[in-house]
C-alpha cells in the first residue's frame, strides 16, 4: 500500500487573485503561440509571475525527450521539430510585454543533433537585438555534456547561465532521467564559468525529495567549487500523481539556514525559501548583493 500523502502546511497555503494584468499576459502568450514552463511544469507561482506581467519562455516546444521523476512536463523520444520562427516570435512577445528582464529555458532535446543549442542561440540574439537594453536570463538543458553546444549559447551573449543541479548526488538516480547526471550538470556549470568569466552562472536546488542536510552542504560546496555565484532554492511539489511523492517538507528556517550557509561559501546572490524555483522573481537575483528569501 502506498504511503499517504503529505498534508501541505501553513507556510505554503496562499491565495493570489487572478486579475487583469494575469489575464492580458496569458491573452498575449497564446497570441504569440509561445510555450511556458510556467504552465507545462505547472508551477506554483504562475498567478504571481503572470500577475506581474512575466512568465518564464519555454524553447523548442513542450515535449521532452528525457522523463525526470519531479518534473510534469509530456515526454516523447521524437516530439514535433522546433518551429524556425519561434526565435522571433519570442523576440516580438518580450518587446510587446516590455520584459527588461527575459528568461529562457527548454526541454532536452536528445533527439536533435546539437540538442537545441543553434536555437538557444538564435533566441537569444535576437532579444538581445530588440531589447538593448534587456538582460537574458537562459536555463539550459545539459547538451548532453558537449561543451561546444554549450560555448555556442554563451557566445549569444546571455547575462545569466543557469542550469539546474535538482537534488543532491545520492538522489540524481532515483529523481532524473537516466541520462542526466549530478557530474555532467556541474560540468555544464564549470565550462560556463571557465568560457564566459563574465557570464553569472546559477543553479537551483529542490529539497524535500528524501536528502538529508550533510548531503545538501555537499551539493552547495560542489556548485561553489564549479564556479556557481547564484543559487535558488525551494520546495520540491508534486505536480501530479505521476511524479514522485513529497518525501518532507522543509520549514521556512531550515531554509534560512541553507541560505546562510551558501552566503558563508561565497555564493552572491541566494533566493531560498518553500516557493522559490530557480525563474520566480529571477531579476532580483541577478542583482542581489546577499541572501534574498523568497516567499511571496
């Protein structure tokens, strides 16, 4: 018999209206035939983020070819070949919506020759051409662990590179895909970092999956020792009866300590808290001199 479902609790019950401002945003993604990891991950904070007129593009369409036990978005070993327009029409959304601050991410797409990287780069050159003065925030898949995919979506000039580590290492196995792996993903991050110096280079962490604290230091030492300076850290939710279940969850001042702890190592810019996902309230933190806790 499985075992019965965690009860959320107090600290992460909350209530955001959906008001006009949440409406024209979802009115103009759908205009725009933009995907979003807001709705295919199906993420807590969507009213919030659509609330204030941002949202988290999603390249490459919204099929996977990799099946991570946490995450919700639709698998497939062959989805729908990326659409060549998609690069601009993203670009005419941020423009539209007046984004300043432009997040990209995407599904794996193992089944491509380079993974996505020459559309990444695509996209990313050309927000950069309609929002001069916009930062780009991209949040890559790990290209299979091919550096030259990677060196290819840094040389669009991105602000940010982001690319998840998950979870700790004893649980990379038992979470994601098998073809993602806790040393391939802290090698995407150390080539970011050796590549780009300028480039800020981020990760993300969910806690609750089962890890214990000794294990999440190590991963904060390990994502330090690669050369990460920003970090998100939150709440894993279960998005569906599909996905592994909650195995705790983690009280706002266990999070507090995880944020002192990565600001101790010298990580410049830390969002910790139950609702942070490595995109919620993302321009804050490029620029955050210290530990932001995020909870609203």
């Amino acid at each position: 018999m499985p075992a019965p479902r965690l009860r959320q609790p107090p600290w992460l019950r909350y209530t955001v209206p959906v008001g006009p401002a949440f409406r024209a945003t979802s009115a103009e993604l759908r205009r725009a035939g933009v995907a979003t990891v807001c709705e295919e991950a199906r993420c807590p904070n969507v009213a919030d983020c659509w609330g204030r007129r941002t949202a988290t593009v999603m390249l490459l369409g919204d099929t996977c070819t990799r099946g991570c036990r946490f995450c919700s978005v639709k698998t497939a070993r062959s989805p729908a070949p990326p659409d060549p327009d998609e690069p601009a029409r993203v670009a005419d959304l941020a423009a539209r919506l007046g984004w300043r601050y432009v997040v990209l991410t995407s599904v794996d797409r193992d089944d491509l020759p380079d993974a996505g990287a020459a559309h990444y780069a695509e996209t990313v050159a050309r927000v950069r051409a309609s929002l001069l003065d916009a930062q780009v925030e991209v949040l890559v898949p790990d290209f299979g662990g091919d550096p030259r995919r990677l060196r290819r979506v840094l040389a669009a000039g991105p602000h940010v590179l982001g690319h998840n580590l998950e979870t700790v290492r004893r649980l990379t196995p038992l979470v994601r895909d098998p073809r993602a792996s806790y040393e391939v993903s802290l090698g995407v991050l150390a080539e970011a970092a050796r590549f780009e110096p300028a480039v800020v280079v981020k990760s993300a962490l969910l806690l609750g999956l089962g890890e214990t604290r000794a294990e999440v230091s190590e991963a904060l030492r390990d994502l330090r020792g690669v050369g990460c300076t920003s970090l998100a850290v939150g709440q894993y939710l279960q998005p569906g009866r599909a996905q592994v279940p909650v195995a705790r969850y983690v009280p706002p001042d266990e999070f507090d300590a995880v944020a002192d702890e990565a600001r101790a190592l010298g990580f410049t810019a830390v969002a910790a808290g139950p609702r942070v996902r490595s995109s919620y309230h993302a321009a804050g933190g490029l620029a955050a001199p210290s530990v932001a806790r995020v909870e609203a």
